[in-house]
C-alpha cells in the first residue's frame, strides 16, 4: 500500500511539473466590454462608431475559408459589408448564444504588446428582405484588441450555407418538371380506390416494403411501417363506411432536378358515414405521396382534419 501511494505522489508531482500557466482567462474585462459596443453597432449599421474602434490596419478573416493564402478584409471594406448586414436584413439581431458568455485572454508568453485575445459565441438572426431567406446561424468569433483596447484582428467562423440559398434565390430558377398525366399520378389514383373499394392488400401493394407513412395530426418524427399503416387503415373501414372519394381538381407530379425527388401532389374528399350513429362526414385530404425509380410509393404524408371523425 505504501509503495502504491508513493507511486501516485510521484505521478501527482510529474503532472503538476508538467502544467504551466501561459496568461490569464477573464470573464469580466475591459477589452470583454469593447466587443459588446463592437456588437451593438454592427446590429444597429453604426459604422462610424464601428469605425472608431477599429485600427487603421485592422483585418478580418474567414475562419471556415479553404484559401490557404487567405489576405484578410482590410478595415473599409469590411466597414461596407458590415452596414450590409443591417441594411439588408429585417429583424437582424446578435446575441450571446444561449448558456455561453464571451472570455478574454491575456497570454503571457510572445506578448510583448500586451495585447488581448477576446473570443465569443454568439447568435445571429435575421430575414433577408429580398429573398426572404433565413439568417440564423451560431457565430464564434476571435477577436485580438491591442494594449489601448482597438481591435486589431478578427476571425469568424460561422455557417456559409445560409449565403448559398440567398444568392441562388436572387433569381429565378427551375427546379425540374410538373406533370398533370404521368403513370405516378395514375398509380395513387389506384392505391385510393382501391381503399375506397375496401381492398387493402391491392391499395398496399402499390407502396415499397420499407415505404413509411406519416399523418399532420401525429409525431411527424415517428413515422409508421407499411404493416402498421394497413392496420390504421383496417380500423378505419371498421368504424366508418366510404359511400365515395372524390377527387378535387387535379394531382400535380413533380420530378425535381434536386435530389432526383419525385413527389404527387393529390386532394380529394371523403364521402363517409360513421358506422356507430349513421352520421354522414364530408373529410377533406391532402396526400402528397413520393416515389422511387421503380414507381413504387416510398413515403406517403396526409392531411387532414382529424377532429371531423370525431365530433
């Protein structure tokens, strides 16, 4: 036992040997208190102020850039593309992201300036008001103040998708081909009338064995199985008698040049009587119904109004 306690001593002793301290970590600093000025007037477009805490050879980078030989924004353009933000967005917001705070850091080492390393996590919301695409991303940021609190560098890391949708939504774009006859089209209209004839094997066969079934009125992050979904639908024709579905317009076929999707859009209304008081239900239903290469349905959505069966 002695020789064991000795043992953890010593290694005790090596791991503390092997620590050393190379600064300071603040959560309450000067340099903490300029970032939130530096903050509030990149929300409220205040480039003048902006520019005033800036130093003349400020530079900001792009954490997340591929460009190894990256050269950094210089401070006036950085200054335009800062009032973008404001001008260019409605609702535009930066916060502390949520359960984080910003830390200062004073290294001691290869410091002769004196200078402050500031980082921050941080939210930023907005809506852009041309494209009305959402601007909500977590931003981590580093920030280096120099010894009379100016900063000097800073480098941003942040989620560059929500760009990409902007700028493809600057214009208009085709995304495939709309079909109102298609062989698709016909296999949905198959699949419910089939229902509304009460062949459930036949209205089954027409979705893939690993298709899956979702309905708006539950969990839409727990779809059902094919077997699961023709039991629900068992139980529908035993509690209620179809005099007719009826189709409402037309369905749409949508084949995306995105992703390869393939989508029928369908609406209809269900002509029912419940069995249990012979009351007559009129039920409205969207049923949007996608497809694989084979023509077999692989994930089926309905909407409907589940409180009409129930009154």
């Amino acid at each position: 036992m002695k020789k064991t306690i000795v043992i953890l001593v010593m290694m005790t002793s090596l791991i503390t040997l092997a620590q050393k301290k190379n600064g300071t970590v603040y959560s309450e600093h000067p340099s903490i208190d300029v970032l939130a000025t530096f903050t509030e007037a990149f929300a409220s477009g205040d480039t003048v102020k902006l520019a005033s805490l800036l130093t003349d050879d400020f530079k900001s980078y792009n954490g997340v850039s591929t460009d190894s030989n990256i050269k950094g924004t210089e401070k006036a353009r950085y200054l335009k593309s800062a009032y973008r933000w404001y001008d260019e967005l409605d609702y535009f917001s930066i916060s502390d992201f949520p359960g984080a705070y910003p830390d200062a850091i004073e290294y001691k080492k290869d410091n002769e300036n004196g200078e402050i390393w500031v980082q921050t996590w941080e939210l930023i919301k907005g809506v852009h008001k041309k494209t009305g695409v959402k601007f909500t991303s977590p931003v981590h940021g580093l920030y280096l103040l120099t010894k009379d609190l100016k900063i000097k560098t800073e480098i941003i890391y942040m989620n560059e998708g929500i760009f990409e949708e902007m700028y493809k939504s600057l214009s208009d774009r085709t995304n495939g081909t709309i079909y109102n006859h298609h062989d698709n089209i016909n296999t949905v209209r198959k699949a419910v009338y089939a229902f509304e004839n009460g062949d459930l094997d036949k209205a089954i066969d027409y979705y893939s064995e690993d298709a899956r079934f979702y309905n708006i009125n539950d969990d839409l992050n727990a779809p059902i199985t094919r077997d699961a979904v023709k039991a629900v639908r068992q139980e529908f024709l035993d509690n209620f008698e179809i005099k007719s579905i009826d189709m409402i317009g037309y369905p749409d076929y949508l084949e995306y040049e995105m992703d390869n999707g393939r989508s029928v859009l369908s609406w209809w209304n269900f002509h029912l009587i419940r069995k249990s008081d012979k009351k007559e239900i009129e039920l409205a239903m969207h049923i949007n119904d996608d497809f694989d290469e084979e023509g077999k349905i692989i994930s089926e959505i309905i909407y409907f109004n589940r409180t009409l069966l129930e009154k």
